[in-house]
C-alpha cells in the first residue's frame, strides 16, 4: 500500500521496538556482567580476579550505554514535527510525520483516503436506495457496498443497480470473522476485541483462552475485511468466511 507519509503513531511504535529489543541485550549484557564480577570475588584466584573484574565492569559500562541508547531512541522516536490529518469519513485525526499526499487506509476506520494531485478528494454523502443509509463516498471510489443490506450504491447517475436480488450472489452474501491465533501481541489484540465485540478487557482475555472464536458475525465482505486487517497488524491469525444459508440472516429482513 503505497504511503508518502508514515503515521506518527508507526513511528513511535517502531522506535518502542526498537529500544525494547535493545534493552534486552542491555539485560543480557547485565547478567553476563554480574556473573563475572560474581567469579572474579568468590571462585576466581587473585591474580586472574582482577582480568574477570575489569571484564564484568566493562560489561556494566556497556549495558549502560545500551540501556541510554535505547532510551533516547524511544524519546526522539515521540519528538518530531506532526502534521495531523482529519479522515473525511470518520473525522479521527491522525498524526504524520509529514503532509500525506497519496492514498492511505485510516487507522480508524480502515477506509481508503484517496488523493488527487496531492490533494484530498472531494467526499460526498450518497444515500443506499435500498435501506436509505447514508454513507460518505468519495469520488474517487469505484464501488461502495451498502453495510446494512449489503447491496451497492449507485454512486454515478448512469449505473444502473438492480432493485430485487433473488439469488444469494456473493455481493448478497454476509460474513464472518473467526480468530484462530492471538499471536505475541495478547494485550493488543484484547484491547481491539473489546471494541470490535463490546466487551470488557476480562471478556476479551477469557474469549482469547477458547479459541477459534467468531470476532464478528453477519457482515459484509468489506466489513470483515477491515475486521481481519486490523487483527492481523497485530499480529493475531485470522480467517474470514462466507457464512452457511443456516448461518445467514439478512442485516435488514424488513
């Protein structure tokens, strides 16, 4: 996906990482040198103790150099000038680190911002002629499901969609989203769990301990397919499937 500019939020996460993973070479280093200084005071012979010292107090200089390192890294990765960017659809404001001027999903809403000339393009409010739901599309967008009923909106004049679906093709076809694997980052996927399933942090680390669990049920493609990409940036295994015509119920059956 290309992006001219990387959120600040992506910065600050990778300069996290980078110092976290640092600081464990800092504690690795540390333990090498405390058990040095440990030998050199009780099990080493005088003339070699004062060798294994200077060895253990070089290691404690090093870890210390390393633990200020990683440091600095995650303060400077939080400095910066920031640009912040309101999502026409959703209205979350989001940090980068500079001006964004090609396309990008929003972290929020995970719909595609699209630019034109490195400006962004007009989004204009169309109604599902089915379900009456109003929707922010923009111009640039080719095709937009209606989330309710699932149906596409007519975003220009002359197409032409049809107004009974008597077959269950795959643009009626709901689905769902099935979490197999939390993957390291337990903590991150709990916390988008609990939005995504409207529950509190225990629900979510309980849910979390009897997998595979359905995240979300009865959706559109492209729902849980923003559904998934959230999950899987965090690094949790995730399928998305049609759901059986038991299963199914239409979103709207009025």
């Amino acid at each position: 996906m290309p992006n001219s500019a990387t959120t600040r939020s992506k910065i600050v996460e990778q300069g996290v990482e980078a110092g976290l993973s640092i600081l464990v070479r800092a504690g690795i280093v540390l333990i090498f040198s405390l058990i040095c200084l440990w030998i050199a005071e009780y099990l080493t012979p005088a003339p070699s103790a004062r060798y294994v010292r200077i060895l253990g107090n070089t290691g404690m200089l090093i870890m210390a150099g390393m633990a200020l390192y990683a440091l600095s890294r995650m303060m400077l990765a939080r400095k910066g000038a920031t640009f912040d960017f309101a999502c026409p659809y959703c209205n979350t404001v989001m940090r980068f680190t500079a001006d964004p001027v090609e396309d990008f999903d929003c972290e929020k809403c995970h719909r595609r911002v699209y630019f034109e000339n490195g400006i962004v393009a007009p989004v204009r409010d169309i109604a599902c002629e089915y379900c009456k739901t109003i929707y922010k599309v923009s111009t640039k967008a080719h095709s937009y499901l209606c989330d309710t009923c699932n149906r596409p909106l007519k975003l220009h004049p002359e197409e032409v969609v049809q107004a009974v679906v008597t077959d269950r093709s795959p643009i009626m076809m709901n689905y769902e989203v099935v979490l197999t694997e939390v993957g390291r980052n337990r903590t991150e996927v709990a916390m988008a769990l609990e939005s995504i399933m409207i529950c509190n942090m225990n629900e979510a680390h309980a849910k979390m301990d009897n997998l595979p669990i359905a995240v979300i049920t009865n959706v559109s493609e492209r729902k849980a397919d923003m559904v998934r990409r959230r999950l899987r940036e965090l690094g949790a295994t995730v399928n998305v499937r049609p759901m059986s015509v038991q299963e199914y119920a239409p979103a709207n059956p009025n």
